[in-house]
C-alpha cells in the first residue's frame, strides 16, 4: 500500500516531536522537585490567567462539532466551562502536593561480596497519550508525566484540536517560567489519524503509549503498537455474595457496585450468588434494583426466585453493560463462582461479601483480576480512593503496571550498586 | 503471503499448547510453596536417574550438529556432560530454596474512607521463553517460571531438539510427583521456525515472551510479537574514571571490568578517562591491558598518550565486542562522559570511579542505564552478584522489569481491598 505526501508529512513532523521529547526528557529526569512543582504551579496561573482564550478556543471546537452533527455525550466532554478549568487548576495544585517519586532509592543492602545494592525510581523517558476529545485529560495527563520526570506527547481527538492547542500554550509557558525545556510535553497539532500510527511505531523515541478511549481505538493501538502499552480494556465486574456472607453487607455492596454510578468501569456488571443465599437476597436486591430502574438479566435459577427477571444469554455474562442493566447468576458455591469469573470476566475488579475467613482469603489469592475485594464496593477501584493521587488510567495487562497507574506506574526502577574498589573475583 | 501446510499445522500445535498453558496456569497459581519445591527437587532427582537417557538423547544432537557442520562455540553450547547436568540439578536445587515471591502482600495501609489497600504479589500467567541450543536454559528456564507460579512454554533452538525432549520428560515426571499440572512446563517439540510466529502472537494465551540469544532472534521477535517483551539486547558497557578517582580503584577497575571474561554482556566496552587523570593512568592500564592482550583503539588524545594504540572510528564508541578489544576515550569532565553515554550507550551497565561525593550522585541520578554502579567493577551486573539467586535474563528495557530479571520479574501486583461492608458514597 502507498503513502500519501500528507500522511508522509506527518509521519515526518511526529518522528521530530519525538527526537524534540527524546532530549527534552533527559532534561525532566534530572529536573528536581521544586522546578517540577514550579512548572505545575506556573501553568495553572497560565490556565487561569488565559481563560477567556482556553474558552474562545472550546468555543470553536463546540461550534464546529455542533455542525458535524456530534452527539450530546460527546458535546458534553468536550465542553470547558469555568468549573471545568478551575477543576484542572484544581488537579495541578493537587499533583504538586504529591510525593516526588523519581530518584526514591529502596532496598539497599550489603552483598556477601561487599558491594551494596539497591534500586532507584527513575523516569520512563518518553510517554505518549492518545485520548479522546475531552480537553482535561490534556492538563491532567501533562501534569502526571511533568511530576513523574517524564517528556510527553499528547494526541487528543481531533474534535477538541483548538482547545487543546490553547491549553497547550498554557502548558508551554508554564514550563518556560519554570526553567524546564517546552518540548517536554507536546500536543500534536494535526487531526491526521496517521498520527497515531506515527506515535506508536518509534522505539527509538517513545518507551510507552497508553491509549485512552474506546475499544476500538485501544485495540488498533494494542495490535499495530511497535512500543509497550499501558492499556484499559473490558471492565466486566463481579460481586460474589456468599452464603456466608452478612445480608446487609452484601446488600449494600450489590447495590452500590451497580448503582452508584453506571458508565464507569468499575460499576458492576455480573452479580453471582450463592444458592444458600439467593431466596433470602434476591427479592430485597431486586426491589432496589427496581426503585433505581435497573433492568435485571438473570439465570433460570434466579428466574425461579424472581419471576419478573428477563432471561440472561450466554452473551450477558460477558457483556460490559455501562448502563442500568444487570446480569444476575446463581451458582453453587465459591468455587462456581471463581470458575464463572475466569471464564468471563475481564481481570479488571471482583469482590466477594463473606464472613468467612478461608473463602475470603482464597478469593482474594486466587481470582487473578487488577482489584479484587473483600466485603468492599467495586467502585473503590480507583486511583483517588487508593492514595494515588491521580491516575494516569487503569490498566487491565499484566506486565510493568495493573489496575489504577498514577505517578509510579510511570516510572520504572533501576539497579545502583555503590562499592569501594569492588571488583569481581 | 499463503501459508503452508506444514505452518498451518505448526500453528494448530502452538494454539493448544497454549491453551493448555493457560489452564495449567491457573493451578500453578494456587499451588503452595511446598508443592512448587517438591516438584523441583522430584525433577532434580528425575534428571539424576535419567542421566543417561539425557546423556545418549545429546548425543545424538551432538552428532547431527557435527554432520550440520556447527562450529566449535555453537557445540560447546549445545554439549551436556556429567558436570554441567549436576550443575542443572544444583540449579534446581537452589531455586526450592529461594524466597517464594507469589502471595507477598505489601503497603496494606487503611485509607479516609475505612478500606484497607495494598498489592499482592502474583503471577504472570503464561511465560513464552524462546532460547538458544542451550539445554541447560529448558531445566533454568522452567525452574524459575515454576517456583514463580507461571506456567512455561519452552521453544530451544533446534539443534538441541532431543537433548530438551529428553529433559522435558524429566520435568514432566517430577511435576507429576508432586500433584501439579504436567502442562505447567511444555517444550515445543518441532524445529519449524513458525512455531516462534504462532508462539509471540497469541495474546489470550500467553502473557510474556523472554527472547534469549542472537541480536537478529530479539530484534526479530520485539518487531513481530503481538504479546510483551522482555528482551536484552546490546551491552555497551562504559567505565568513566574521574579525575578525582583513587588511581589504584580506578586501575583495578578498569582492568577486572574489561579482562575478567571478555564474552559476556556486563564486560566494559568503552572506557572513558577524564583529561586531568589520563596521563597518569593509561600507561599504567594500557601495560596491563596489553599482558592480558587486550587490544586498544583509542581517540585522538589517547593516542598522544599511547602511541600504540590503534586508531578508534566513530563505529567503535557502539560496538560490544565481546572480545579482548576495547575503545577508550579522553573526555573533558563529567558531563562529557555522561555525554558520551547518553549518545552511544546501549542502557545496560555504566560504573564511574570518582571520591567526589557530588559526581557520584550525579552519575547515580543521571545516568540512564539498567545498572549504575560506583567504584565497583560492571561485572556485578548479574542476577546472582545482585542477589536474586537465578536470572532468566537481563532486560534492558525500561518497561516493566530492568537489568537482572528473576523470580520477582515473572510476577505483577494486584491490588487488594479489604473493608467491613465499605460502599462508595
């Protein structure tokens, strides 16, 4: 297949961004703290000072996505207004407060052979992020590479390109004032989609992309990516209420996890229950569930118990509803229902409600997803509510980072050894 | 491009290996510490009894690699003997004593909200390991996937294809005695160069490939896998003595970091000497490097000083040549030498020589590599110098696991939540 000249030039202008973040990133690993809190500071007195063009500039993409016949939801998110830039000021503030953590030295010891050992937190080098059209994610995604040491490159949708041009300049001036290099973060100022394929085919300038938005563009990024990915797919999660657990407790649990919020990853999608359990529970859950107007999906046993409940499909049980819509099962026990959560759950979050010490301790050794939780909401997945500070995303892989990644996700740790004239014998 | 027959069915073989792996997988990560210890002393004592079946099965390897016409380096590989399987049995031996990482709970800290979070330790998943005709890599290899909890698919290079059956056979049976899944460790049995495609592109069923051996083998695979990497690639090792360096650590050093073996990927490459120090040392060190016939390619400055020495192009200051060969530079200060690494460096292992309590932090702080050491030789960049009993390889990647890789690098954390009935709100 050819090449374009224009998808030629972009390539071109995104591999300079990248040499520009490459160098601009040695100059972040070694910047201390107070440059980096400076600049964080800087540019949220930038963000407020130039306001009136961050909104002039939100203004154009609103109009012009108005006519391209968006929809709400995405209008929605890609509108700034004034609590939406004093949440971003807000957020610098708040990542300033935050523990540096490059340069943290953990675990040194003394070797037989006299060497000491140990591990410094260090920087990742060059972070690229690619999201969809909502403007704070730019702020809040500058904010956690700049503290973390980290060079960035941001490619936002294309809707929100003259909103994210204008923070942009907030963002460079920031780091001018600072004292630290401009290119450390780099909006991409090109709707060019060949500029993501761009962003994530440079080894040799970019050490990790981490996309956010929908499926299909985490999985075009997954599948073509030449560099590592930080990535969040399916959240489809469970609570398991056991016989033994506490009625109230698990009623709580159930219907916090679904009903405390619906479009969130964390929401809970499939409820298993035990059988000894199911005629006791059900019907309170099932009344709440109906005064919030969640629609239940359930098993033939769940049927029995509640007659009113729609038939669950083979499908349902794999289904990330992120709407009022709930898939209930009854299964015979714990271990029924770690098989249910293997087979189709997606590794992001499961809870188990029990009083029972053996069954909690298996459930949480054993279920093999990013957060899994003991007589807790699955809505506490979630970088706020473990101490991060803020988060980058949440990731659903395996390898580097897993679950909510904030500032330390972002870096990596290298070996220090500090001898005195050691050598090998 | 059509594929063949014979890859289509290599590729079928892979699948449901692969998917045995990843149920296998399942209950190696609830097997206990004492099951993983007892299956790695029963295969100890299986490769024991079947010394001679391994012994005859690489003979015959042996054999064919002469008819191929394998060179002598490439046979001394491929060769078991009575000494090197004892010390694959020691190996064994030694991993059963190893912390077991698997289940380690750290940072439970109870958060504003009355949750207690922390992250547990646990594994991968499924460890795609592609080797070299090493067969002394399958019994290494599979022991540290083992006691982390992974389970292993094995591919050796094809010239060890009976030599890794026969030990395969030996694994099998010790898992077998001690009760854990036969499918936890499973070497790939065909030569077809396909199997490595099928191997580093089945997301769903392997979580993590671990390329060992030639440049064009890892730079094959990091191109090609759909699945992460953990990779080695060059070591260009570089010494910098500072003029403030203790002249006798900066010479033993030097000499210990280059000629105590030339073939390995810790050994210095290029050493870098500080203006005010070079007259004094290089001549002392070029005397020494030159008894152990070490032959020296030196910048313009170092030849005023030796002018003996060779000539080094621009090329030299990137090679590894794992050889009596070694570039050396005179380099202003500091920053030079930091310069010249950042510029030719390969990330793997750096090491400066200085008393100035200032430069070493610095050089500790800035310099960007796997391993940064301070008066001590490079040649302490190893999994076992460092502590980690065994290494299934050293990555210099960033992302991840960095350097020395052992147990804790075929593991991940998850977070853990403990409440009382604890809901959003």
């Amino acid at each position: 297949m050819g090449v374009t000249p224009q998808e030629s030039a972009t390539r071109t202008r995104i591999q300079s961004m990248g040499q520009a973040a490459r160098k601009a990133a040695r100059s972040m690993a070694r910047a201390d703290t107070a440059a980096k809190n400076r600049a964080l500071r800087a540019i949220a007195t930038q963000l407020d000072r130039q306001r009136a063009e961050v909104m002039a500039a939100n203004r154009r993409d609103m109009e012009a996505g108005r006519e391209q016949g968006l929809d709400a939801a995405l209008l929605d998110r890609l509108e700034l207004n004034d609590a939406r830039i004093d949440a971003m000021i807000d957020g610098l503030h708040q990542v300033a407060e935050l523990t540096d953590p490059v340069g943290e030295i953990s675990d040194l010891i003394y070797r037989p052979s006299g060497i000491q050992v140990g591990r410094m937190r260090v920087p990742l080098g060059v972070v690229g992020i690619i999201y969809e059209s909502r403007p704070n994610v730019t702020v809040d995604a500058a904010s956690l590479c700049l503290k973390s040491g980290n060079a960035a490159i941001l490619r936002g949708g294309s809707e929100a390109l003259h909103s994210n041009g204008a923070i942009a300049a907030c963002i460079a001036a920031g780091l001018q004032q600072a004292g630290l290099p401009e290119t450390a973060v780099q909006v991409v100022d090109t709707t060019d989609r060949e500029a993501v394929g761009a962003l994530i085919s440079m080894p040799e300038c970019v050490d990790v992309v981490v996309p956010r938005g929908g499926t299909g563009l985490i999985e075009r990024v997954s599948r073509d990516a030449r560099v590592p990915v930080i990535k969040h797919l399916h959240g489809v999660c469970h609570v398991y209420l056991d016989d033994k657990a506490d009625p109230d407790k698990a009623f709580n649990i159930a219907l916090n996890a679904k009903t405390h919020r619906y479009g969130v990853c964390n929401a809970m999608e499939t409820l298993l229950v035990a059988e000894g359990l199911a005629e006791e529970i059900l019907p309170r859950l099932a009344a709440a569930y109906g005064d919030s107007g969640v629609e239940l999906r359930g098993c033939t046993a769940t049927r029995r118990i509640l007659p009113a409940c729609l038939p669950a499909a083979e499908s349902d049980w794999r289904e990330e509803y992120l709407a009022p819509i709930l898939a209930i099962r009854v299964v015979a026990d714990l271990d029924a229902a770690m098989e249910h959560i293997a087979r189709y759950g997606s590794g992001h979050t499961e809870a188990i409600v029990s009083e029972d010490y053996s069954r909690a301790r298996r459930f949480l050794a054993e279920v093999d997803s990013s957060s899994v939780l003991v007589n807790a909401s699955t809505r506490f997945a979630d970088g706020f509510e473990y101490g991060l500070g803020a988060e980058i995303g949440i990731s659903t892989d395996k390898i580097h980072a897993r679950g909510p990644v904030g500032l330390e996700g972002l870096t990596s740790q290298k070996w220090i050894v500090l001898g005195d004239g050691h050598i090998r014998q």
